[in-house]
C-alpha cells in the first residue's frame, strides 16, 4: 500500500496551529511568500511519493551490506539519492553563502516528514548530512568552509555524526578515540566508532566525518572532547578527490528495521591515523556538536511523525478493504469492512489524533526556532529561544514514542496479517523503534527536560509557555461550540496538572533532585499531551472561526485527542510526584536485588 502526502494536513498544522503562515505574511523571511511555502510542499509531496516511498521496501528487503570492504546498497537508491540532490532538496535549509537555499526550519522539517514518512532509511541520511552543515558553518575555520561546505549542501558528498564507541554509548565522558597534532594543522585520529548512521555507502564520492576526539593533553571527562572533520578521500586544494583516509568500515550492523540505512562500525588508524582538522576550539567539541544534536534531535520526533503517518495510512486502507464478519450479522455469511467495526474505528482514531498531536508539538517547536533567528526585536527571539529549548526534548521523545505507538496500533488494525512481513506493517514499527533510542535515548530527553529545560531562568520558560496554553483553553470554554464537547474541561484539566507537576519538580530540583528525575520521564508524557491537545484546540478554533459553520475535521480530531488522550495527564500528575517512592531506595532493591 503506497504513501500520499498529507500536504493539506501539514499545511494546516504550519499555519493555522504553530502560526507560521502569519509570519510569512508578516514579510519575517526574505522572498518567501505562502504561495510559494505551499508549491514547495506540494513538490515535496509528489517527490516523496512518487521517488521515495516506492524504494522503501526494497531497501528493507534488500539491506545495505558489506562486500570486500565495500558497502552494496540497492541501484534504485543511489538513482532516487542523485534525483534528491539535483532537485535541491538537500540545500533546504542551508546557508545560501555556500549554495544552499537557507529556507526556514519550519518549512525545512515539513519537507524532513514527508522524507520520513515515504522512507525513513532514506530521510535519515540527508537530516545528517544538514546537521553536519550547520555545525561546520558555525564553527569550521573559512578554509575548511570553502572546500567541503559547497558540495555537502549540494549532496555531492554527505555528512556523519560521531559520537558513541563501543565502551561508552551515551556517556561520552569516557570517550578514547586520540586525534595527535601533526605540526602542519592537521590531526592523525584514532579509534573506533559504533552506529554510525551512512558512515559508509555508494550513494556519494565522498563522505565528510564529524568526529569527537581527545587530544593528547585533553583534561578528563566531557571538558576534553574537541571536534574534527575527518574525509573518505582526502581533498585536494583545487577540489578533486585524492587518496583513501585511514578510516574504514569494519562492520555493518544487523538492526531491526531501517534496513536500507548502513549503519557501520567505522575503525581509524589501522595504519598510520586517518588526518583530520579541528572544527572550533580545542576542548570544546562536544558544545559544539550539540548544534548538531539539537536540531536532530526536531528531526528525530519528525521522523517518528512521518513513520506514523505512513503506517496510519496503510492501516486505515487495510480497514476498508479487510471484511471480517459484522458485529451484528444475522446471517453467518454477511461481511463487512472491519472499520464498520467501533474497536477498529477506535485504533484509527487513535492514531490519526496521536500524528496530529505530535506534528502541532514539532512544527511548533520548528516556527520558535526560527523566531528565535528571525524576530525582529530581542526580547521576541529571545523568548522563541526559550520556548524551542523547552519543546526540543518535547518534540524528540513524544514524536518518536507516537511514531513507536501508532506503528504497533497499525499492526493491530491488521491482525494476524499485521505480523506477517509481506503486509508491511511490521517494517513501519520495526523503522520506528530506532527513534526513541538515538540522538540521547527519550529518557535522555526527560532528564534534559526536567534538570535543565524546566529550571531555565527560574522555571520562567515554562511558566510562560503553560500561561500561552491557558489563553488557548480560556479561548475554548468562551466559544460554546457544540462541536468542541468537553475540550475545554478536559484541557483545563491537563493544563493544571502540568503546572502542578512542574511547580512540584522545580522544589523537588533543590531539595532532593533524584526524585525529580526519577518522575522526569512520565512528566514528559503528560507535557507531551497537555501541549499536544491545546495545540490541536488551537486549530479547531482556527477551523471554527474560518469555516462556514465548523470545519468537521480538526475539530473532531482535537475533540477526540483532547476527551481520550488528555485525561491521563491526572494519573501522570501522581505518577511524577510519587514515582521517588518506589523508583529509589529499598523498594526498588527489594525487587531488582
């Protein structure tokens, strides 16, 4: 079952919820207009239907693997890659002084889901390659910047990020891969790097490494870690390409889904070191690289939006077209489609309402990122940067466990042929499962939530945003739309759960911080759906105000969202506050020993 482009949907969630639109109109961003925000989208769209998603399954049937020291990945890849690149779509987001566009994050990860959504083994690989860009432009000396940044926009070489060894994951404190100055500015690096996502492929000529290393004289812990660029081929001064650095695949992983992606276990210095160059300042690689992370981080809850979206799409097809036998049959041979069925009809709202949720949080999430580069005054981006800190963790861990939760609900909607591969339901869950762990796993996110985020400037950041949801709650008790229901009531009721998980943990983060990272994760939970059900509010009131009468759809989708979804955030609220109990100390001992 193919992938349509929810172009309608998205564009709703960009300009009526997360108020891009507005912004454009405002003139915020040079030379782009509406009109032009929705031509993209809509090429997008086609380019993603019509090139990426039909590579998908042929990617996860045929994985990418390694032959006589070489990476073998399907024809049709390395055809829908160069046809990625020579539409431009790579230089989206990158900065024109180098041959990219430099279009705004908001419309540069709408275009990342429909990537996603389509393929997200292929998405993968062009979120890195951009990420590698910023942290280059921001920090790279202007030398390295004119000889790698113009063929990295263009996707005529890619980009990798790496971070993790085989001895320490997420804790990079411990990292042992050497970078030893040569005299001449470059570096000779050692060591080994795991899971690193295309650090080897046939799609490109050359690939570009961004790499964190310790010098030989680096103090120890997180303090120690500089940044390094580091080539496939080495590069001459006039561009062209000349011999093999020492950096090699030793390995590609065996993953459960996302198939079509190599992931590689890459060795340096199994001769004399592969010949690096510093990017930034020595010592401070890894504050740099969160550049990097952070906006991959967007890109990773995007991509669980994409990969749910397509699984909701293949699960509601198969709920037209599978009969099973009616609820209410009174003859043993009538049939019906199975979504006649109100369990069924339940899952599909579900999940539809769940993508919705997670789009708002992330677009949102996008538009105060760009707010924060492009408003025009400096409390106005320095209040967008507050906000963008405070949903980047937001928009990684909900995204992404959405994407987890609405591909396992899809492979329910198919039933038995749900866990048979030929269906494809199973590849969207098994794609999706990668996204909660990567780029800091989602309890990575929690603690970064509630130990830096929530405490930002005194808890001001969040204390401001849920006072903006307060004003969209109020909007909707004011309405007396029928068609809302209790939205407002339920909505009411998260939003005062948030603030008095949130008041709880900002105490709880003096006094005894272990309990307040103990309750860190299902507070993000109830962040997620607190947010995510005032911002789908937020478009139905959009819809209700433009629509003649009321336009059904956002606001049976906030209604339902907001009536099944955001009741939980009650429990959560306890959850938070009681979870130290039995999280830490004797209790959880008495059970794990």
């Amino acid at each position: 079952m193919g992938y349509n482009a929810p172009v309608s949907e998205m564009l709703f969630t960009l300009n009526r919820i997360a108020g891009f639109g507005p912004h454009v109109e405002a003139g915020l961003f040079e030379d782009l207009d509406n009109a032009t925000v929705e031509a993209i989208l809509e090429e997008a769209g086609r380019f993603a239907t019509e090139e990426l998603a039909p590579i998908n399954r042929i990617g996860d049937a045929q994985p990418a693997r390694l032959e006589d020291g070489k990476v073998v990945m399907p024809e049709s890849w390395r055809i829908a890659y160069r046809a990625f690149c020579e539409a431009g779509w790579n230089a989206l987001p990158c900065p024109r002084a180098f041959g990219g566009q430099e279009l705004p994050v908001a419309l540069s990860m709408a275009c990342a889901e429909l990537w996603n959504g389509a393929n997200m083994a292929f998405g993968l690989n062009p979120m890195l390659t951009q990420a590698g860009v910023e942290a280059l432009y921001k920090y790279g000396a202007e030398p390295l910047k004119q000889k790698y940044l113009p063929k990295l926009i263009s996707g005529e070489w890619t980009g990798s990020m790496q971070l993790t060894e085989p001895h320490a994951g997420s804790d990079l404190r411990f990292l042992k891969t050497r970078a030893v100055p040569q005299g001449d500015g470059t570096y000779r690096i050692t060591g080994t790097k795991i899971f690193i996502t295309y650090g080897d492929h046939p799609l490109t000529d050359n690939i570009i490494h961004i790499v964190l290393a310790r010098l030989p004289d680096a103090p120890p812990g997180t303090k120690g870690i500089s940044m390094f660029l580091i080539p496939k081929f080495l590069v001459s001064d006039d561009g062209s390409l000349g011999r093999r650095n020492d950096v090699y695949a030793a390995k590609l992983e065996h993953k459960l889904g996302i198939h079509g992606s190599p992931t590689c276990v890459l060795n340096y210095g199994d001769g004399e070191g592969a010949i690096g160059w510093l990017v930034g300042e020595p010592h401070r690689g890894l504050q740099n690289m969160f550049v990097m992370m952070n906006q991959a981080r967007l890109g990773v809850g995007v991509q669980g939006v994409g990969v749910a979206e397509h699984a909701f799409q293949h699960a509601l097809a198969y709920a037209k077209d599978r009969k099973q036998g009616a609820i209410t049959a009174t003859v043993e041979t009538e049939m019906t489609p199975i979504i006649n069925h109100p369990d069924v009809v339940r899952m599909l709202l579900s999940m539809k309402a769940k993508i919705a949720a997670a789009r708002a949080i992330c677009y949102t999430n996008a538009v105060a990122i760009d707010l924060s580069r492009h408003a025009r005054d400096a409390q106005a981006r320095a209040c967008a940067d507050a906000e963008a800190a405070l949903l980047t963790p937001i928009s990684k861990a909900f995204g992404s466990d959405i994407g987890v939760e609405v591909a396992s609900e899809g492979i329910q909607v198919h039933g038995g042929m749900g866990f048979i591969e030929e269906t494809g339901a199973a590849q969207h869950y098994r794609d999706a499962r990668i996204a909660p762990i990567y780029e800091g796993t989602n309890g990575i996110q929690a603690i970064d939530l509630v130990g830096r985020k929530l405490a930002m400037n005194g808890g001001e950041a969040v204390r401001a945003f849920i006072g903006g949801l307060k004003e969209t709650v109020a909007q909707v008790k004011a309405s007396n739309e029928p068609a809302f229901g209790a939205m407002g009531e339920s909505l009411e009721g998260g939003v005062a759960a948030l603030e008095e998980s949130s008041r709880w943990l900002l105490g709880q983060l003096t006094e005894n911080r272990d309990a307040a990272l103990a309750g860190a994760t299902p507070y993000g939970r109830l962040f997620g759906l607190t947010a995510g059900g005032v911002l789908l509010a937020r478009g139905a009131l959009a819809a209700a105000r433009e629509a003649d009468g009321v336009a059904e759809a956002p606001v049976a989708l906030a209604r339902h969202f907001a009536e099944t979804q955001v009741p939980a955030t009650g429990g959560l609220k306890q959850t938070v506050m009681q979870m130290h109990e039995t999280v830490l100390g004797d209790n959880a001992a008495a059970v794990l020993g």
